[in-house]
C-alpha cells in the first residue's frame, strides 16, 4: 500500500508541474484539468484513510 501512495504521490506531482508549464506559456489552464486533479487528490486521501483504518 505505501508504494501505491507513493506512485500516485508521484503522478500528482508530474501533473501539477504539467498544469505549473501551461501557466507559465500564457496558456489557460483547461476545465478538465481541475477535475483531474481533484480526482487524484480524492484518491490519495482515499488511499492514506483506508491504510490508516488497515494499520
């Protein structure tokens, strides 16, 4: 499980520095992108509550 949190951790980090790269070009941020990153971050607190609950 902790490699799980780790690699998730990983891909919200590509993914902001993505998002971070758009805004520094000029270029607008898409709507989509919100609920992509939304939705990673749901997981992980998802995945950090059920390996709390599971220790």
């Amino acid at each position: 499980m902790l490699y799980f949190l780790i690699v998730i951790a990983v891909l919200l980090l590509a993914y902001a520095a993505v998002l971070v790269s758009f805004v520094r070009r000029g270029r607008k941020i898409p709507p989509q992108a919100y609920l992509v990153l939304a939705l990673l971050n749901g997981l992980i607190l998802a995945a950090v509550l059920a390996w709390a609950i599971a220790r």
